[in-house]
C-alpha cells in the first residue's frame, strides 16, 4: 500500500543490492533465530551486509559534500523552470492568470494573479484569495531550516477559521464556477487547502491522547465526508472541462484521493483526464509531479512493471532534469514489483541530486525501503540506519512503514522472534512520551500477529502475553488502548479466565476505563459460552451508565452493536457451525429473573469495534484506524451487511421465521426452544428503546438486524409481546427518552 511520509532515507549502490538481494533468501529467515523474549534485539549487524553498510556511509558523505554546489545548481534549475512553466501554461487558461508557482503552495510569498477591481466579480474573487491564501498558509508545513529538527504536520489549530475558512471557499469556488477569473492557479489553491484539511484531520485523530466516544455524526467523519466530496465535485469538474489545474493542483487532487484510500477512484480520475480530449489536462496529469504519485498506485491496480516503466520514460522525457516526485513513485512501484536492484539504483541517484531542501525525497524513499521492499534484509538495513540515526537527514520513523514491515516478516518467515524484536525496538524508539495513536497503531499490528503465532497454543501465548505486559511497562506507562486491544484478540482463545485477567489489569495498573473498555467487556462476552444473561445485562448496565456518565443523550450505535455480538452475533455463530446451543423455551425465558446481580467478571473485546479487520491494508491507515476506534464507522460496518437501509426494510420480520417456534402463552410448554441470549436480546431492546437516537436506529437494531442475522428472524415477531419488566433501567441524567 502507499502512504504518505516525508522523513529520513537513505542510500545504496546497485552493486550493494545485489549482494544484499542475494543474501536475503538465505538470511532471511534465520537472521534473528537467537533473539530471546522478552530481550530487546542485538543491533542490525547480523541482518544488512557489511558492504551495504559502507555504501550507506559513502553515500551520506556524498549528501553532505554536495550540498553547497547542489544548492546552487538547484536554485539556478528553479529560475529556469519557473520561466518554461509560465511560457509552457502562460496565457490563455482561464482568465490568463496561470501562474504555476502560485497553484500548490510553492509561491506562498507572492502575490495572486491580479484582478481588475471593476471586474464584476472582483468581490468574490478578492474574498476567494484571501481565504485559501491565508488559510493554505497557515496550514503549511513549516520548511526545516535544520534538517536534524522534525517538522510539524499541518495544524488547523493555527488558525481558528481554518475549518469556516474550507466551507467559505468551496462556497465561493461554485460563485465563481463559470467565470473566467476561477483559473487553474485558482482552483489549484482549493485542490490542495482540501488536501491540506485531510491531513489536519487526520493528524488530530492520530495524535489525541484520548479518543473521544464518536457516534455516527462525529465531527472529523462528517469533515473527511465533506473533504471527500469536494474533492469528488472539482475532480468532476476539472474532466468535464468546466475548471482547469496546473500541475500542483493535480498532483495534490491525485494524493489527496490516495490518502483517502481511494485507490481505483485515483487511477479513474488519472486515466480520464490523459485520455481525455483536453490536450493541456492530458498533459498535466503527465507531468512528473502527478505520474509520480500515480505510478505505485498503477502498479497496485493492474498495470504491467514494464508499462510503469514506459510511463515513467514518458514522464521524465518531459522535462530536462532528474524530477525526485518522478523519481519517489517509480523507486515505490519497482518496490512492489520486487524490481530491488532498479529501485536501488534510482535511490543512489535521488542521492546524488538531493540537496538539503529536498531531504523530503530521501526521507519519504528511506522510509519506503522499510515497508515495501519485499527483501528483508534490504529493508532490516533501512530500519535499523533510521533507529540509529545514522543518516544525514533526521528520520521520523512512521508508524505504518514499521507495521508494514512486520507484516512483510510475518508473511515470510512466520518468525516470531523477529517480530518481537523490531515491535521492541521500535517501541524503545518512540520512547514514554509516544502519542497514544501511534503505541496503540503498533501495538494492533503486533497482537494481530501474536494472537496468530499463538491462536492454538494458549498455555504458552499466556505466558508470554505476560511477560510482554511487564517489558512493556518498563518502556512506557500502559494505558488503556493497550488493554483494549490485547482484550479484543484474546478471545480468539475463548477462555473466561484469560479474559478475567487481562480485565482485572485495568484496575492492577490504575487505568480509568472509557466508554471503549465498557464496549469491550461486553461485546467479548460472546467469545464465550460459559456466561449467564445475569452477567450479560450487568455489562449492558455497567456500560448505559458510562454512557449516561460522560453525556450521551441517546444510546450510540456502537452500545447497541456490542450487546448485539454478546448475543445475536455469539447464537448465529453457533448455529451456523452447527454447535448445539444452550436453549430455553420462551416460557422459560419469561418466568426466568435476569435481575442484574453482578457476576464475575466476564471478558473482553476490540477497541476497534472490528478485531478481523487488521489484516486489510485499508484499515491500517492511521485516520481510519482512529476513526473506527471511536465507533464512527459502527453504523456503516454494522448493517452494510444488512443490504438494505433499516428504514427500507419490510415491518413484518416474520416471512422467514418457522411458525412452529410462535405458540400461544397457553402453549409455551410445548413450544420448541428458544436460546435464551436471542430473547434477552429483544428484551433489552425493547426496554432500552426509548433512549434509541430516533425510530430509524430502532429499526435498524430489529428489522435490519434480522435481514442479516436469521436467528433473529424466528423470533423477533414477540418483540411486541416480551415482557420486560424484570429488565432494570438505572438511574439516568443525560440519557433521555426521545420519541422512538
């Protein structure tokens, strides 16, 4: 997968990588067959080739011998393309004003292209430069002037309107839409203020301490959606011809649809616009900046090794020098085709030609090297150059290239020991002050391979998970997302008593529960057989009164979605692999009490409502992994399945059901049985109804529900008839009823 960084890199010779390459088969494997849990790892000796190590090392003095004579070079090559930019796009595209440095960003010191103030549209066009200007300014990345200083992300904290400023923008972008003053530099400027706003919010979701409890109208969901089509509405516009970019605008339009994750939707937008019959766009999205961007993603999508080279031979015949965009995407796309040595060879020469400023290149194709490149060995040498800073640049070690590697070890070698010692080192490297997002996104990786390693010898998983809580409190205070995580994919050994340990860990190192561990305990609850209802309606209680504690005024989607897999998801399961269930006639159900008398504790579950989904690349991004942490997505990835909107789904539940199972109260006894966790289930339901968000969510909790769930299906016909007073409601202060 492709994600965007900018840090550290580093170099090595073609010679270099044929040697390392032909090392790695043999290594690869056994490299780290000595490292012992829970000791940290012997440094990266034994794992990248001496030679590679010299070429490192020459290679970083060349980097610095170069700079003086580079800088000068590359500042006389700007004046010149500077000047075949503006010949090339000058005059004539949307109002003459096409001034190519202004578009992304790049000129942020100059001025606007001007405009006539008895223009008709002066206002608009006054109001509509001021707030992308200053906005896109205040959201820059601030340019190192230390290359050993990292550098902020961009921070919408910076300006207050940065966000007003986004929607007042996009008003005037559709006031001024069949004007000649909205020019390619013009709506360049929006393309990437809206990418800019994707990484704000991102980086705010990725960088709290806390992850607040989000239900389905979260702010940064509603804001990523907003962003999102947007950029859908220009890239609409930009094929049809009605608006035009430069070069900046769309190589930041094809980079913000990539970190939507919006691959297929990239490469469409991409191949519409070559194809298309506007020559001066088919030439822009060839332009190096934008192929650069687009080369992996083609890869990834379908397009031969040999056709990325022949674009990238395209590309680069454009212009009369080495391009480090260009250069960036093809190192990326050979790296997934396993073309090792070419990308090596076009990392030595992205060396050769870098100066200070553009370590930006280097770092993001270091970084690459760590979590793409299929060649353990190469990759072992890359991480172990940037945890030991031993590169001229300052290399942030991103969260995902690290998690990307694991997978790559694990996918190769299925060796665990080698997996716990990079999860150690990278551990130690981002230190007791790490951001949570960061700890918690490495962490989610290593326990998906642990619980992997492990599933099916829980005796020894238990006692090394032990021994991995004690080295990690030694490295950072634990906190509850590591809890979370480890308690959602524990159940994959479906021991009550495991679950009890790791839940009574919460208390043992004086970690407050949020809302997330309350949904956790409940909903872990169906991992395992040997619970009572009694102890699955006190965890419903427990979690209504978190819920009611921190200001919910209705009960969230992803409350409702955890008492679900206590229960309807935990008697499906079992029905579909044809497991006898522990069953109950309705009668008995009804007479039964279900007092909440609390039990012993039972178990746990995922902070990110979906333990299953960390094996998909799509869900390894950092913004996404946040936002599914906070419940936002629960409403979609709950009832997607479902088909059909809960709304839209017929009121009588009852077409599927056997009929036989529905008798008469004067019939119960002789009614077949019913499992008791489906009718405790409806009962809930039906008590807790009035504090649902509005009559759709109850819909979806019956009737949607039963559309994917069978075993609903036969019974929910009696929601109508439950009695469910022997159902306690606590004492509540937020929680209100509303009219569903």
């Amino acid at each position: 997968m492709f994600r965007i960084a900018q840090q550290p890199a580093a170099r090595a010779a073609g010679r270099a990588a044929k040697q390392a390459g032909a090392q790695a088969q043999t290594q690869g494997r056994n490299a780290h067959q000595h490292v012992q849990l829970p000791s940290p790892a012997n440094g990266y000796a034994q794992m990248a080739p001496q030679q590679m190590n010299q070429q490192f090392s020459q290679q970083g003095e060349m980097i610095n011998a170069n700079n003086h004579q580079q800088n000068h070079n590359q500042h006389q090559q700007q004046r010149n393309n500077n000047h075949n930019n503006n010949h090339h796009n000058g005059q004539g595209h949307r109002g003459g004003n096409n001034n190519n440095n202004n578009g992304g960003g790049r000129g942020r010191g100059r001025r606007p292209p001007a405009i006539a103030p008895d223009s008709p549209w002066y206002p608009q066009v006054a109001a509509f430069e001021e707030c992308v200007s200053q906005t896109l300014y205040m959201s820059q990345t601030p340019r190192r002037k230390n290359i050993k200083h990292r550098s902020e992300h961009p921070n919408s904290n910076a300006n207050p309107l940065f966000w007003d400023s986004i929607g007042r923008a996009m008003g005037l972008y559709h006031d001024l839409l069949a004007t000649p003053e909205l020019n390619s530099d013009r709506v360049s400027k929006l393309v990437h203020l809206l990418h800019n706003g994707l990484r704000a919010n991102r980086n705010q979701l990725t960088r709290m301490n806390k992850k607040p409890d989000y239900d389905s109208q979260s702010f940064h969901k509603e804001m990523t959606n907003y962003l999102c089509k947007s950029l859908r509405e220009i890239a609409d516009d930009v094929l049809s011809g009605k608006v035009e970019l430069n070069e900046y605008g769309a190589m930041h339009l094809i980079t913000a649809f990539k970190e939507l994750l919006l691959f297929e939707e990239a490469v469409q937008i991409w191949k519409s616009a070559i194809n298309g019959t506007n020559a001066y766009t088919a030439n822009i999205f060839l332009n190096p900046r934008v192929v650069g961007v687009i080369l992996p993603i083609l890869y990834d999508n379908g397009v031969s090794y040999p056709e990325i080279q022949q674009l990238y031979e395209k590309s680069s015949s454009m212009i009369n020098y080495f391009h480090p965009n260009l250069s960036v995407g093809m190192i990326r796309a050979s790296l997934s085709a396993n073309e090792n040595e070419m990308a090596l060879q076009l990392f030595q020469k992205l060396c050769q030609e870098s100066t200070e400023m553009k370590y930006g290149y280097l770092i993001e194709t270091h970084l690459s090297f760590i979590g793409e490149c299929k060649d353990l060995n190469v990759a072992q040498t890359f991480f172990d150059k940037a945890l030991n800073d031993e590169m001229p640049y300052k290399i942030d070690l991103q969260v995902s290239y690290v998690k990307s590697f694991l997978r790559n070890i694990w996918t190769q070698t299925r060796d665990f020991n080698h997996i716990y010692q990079i999860w150690y080192k990278s551990s130690l490297h981002y230190g007791r002050n790490v951001n949570h997002g960061i700890s918690s996104s490495l962490n989610d990786t290593f326990f998906d391979i642990f619980f992997e390693n492990f599933a099916h010898a829980k005796d020894q998983g238990f006692l090394t998970l032990q021994n991995i809580i004690g080295t990690y409190k030694n490295i950072k205070n634990i906190d509850e997302p590591f809890f979370n995580i480890i308690l959602a994919k524990c159940t994959i050994w479906h021991d009550r008593n495991i679950l009890e340990y790791i839940d009574n860990s919460y208390e043992l190192f004086h970690i407050p529960k949020t809302i997330v561990a309350y949904r956790i305990l409940l909903k872990s609850m169906g991992s395992v057989d040997n619970t009572t209802n009694d102890e699955i309606l006190q965890r419903w209680i427990d979690l209504i009164k978190k819920s009611d504690e921190i200001g919910q005024k209705f009960i969230a989607n992803a409350d409702w979605a955890a008492l679900r897999d206590a229960t309807v998801t935990w008697t499906q399961s079992h029905r579909d692999n044809g497991v006898p269930l522990t069953q109950q006639s309705l009668a008995e159900s009804r007479a039964s009490s279900v007092a909440p008398t609390r039990a012993a504790t039972p178990s746990p579950k995922n902070s990110m409502e979906q333990s299953n989904v960390s094996d998909m690349d799509f869900y390894s991004h950092p913004a996404f992994q946040a936002l599914n942490a906070s419940g936002a997505f629960d409403e979609y990835t709950n009832y997607n399945g479902a088909g059909t909107p809960a709304s839209t789904v017929a009121s009588s539940p009852g077409t599927h059901h056997d009929e036989s199972l529905l008798r008469s109260l004067s019939q119960e006894r002789e009614a077949p049985a019913v499992d008791s966790r489906m009718i405790l289930y409806l009962k809930i339901v039906k008590r807790y109804s009035p504090y649902c968000r509005d009559s759709r969510q109850l819909a979806r909790l019956t009737t949607g529900t039963a559309v994917k769930y069978s075993v609903l299906q036969e019974v929910l016909n009696q929601f109508q008839s439950l009695d469910v007073k022997n159902i306690t409601v606590p004492k509540l202060n937020n929680l209100k009823p509303s009219c569903a």
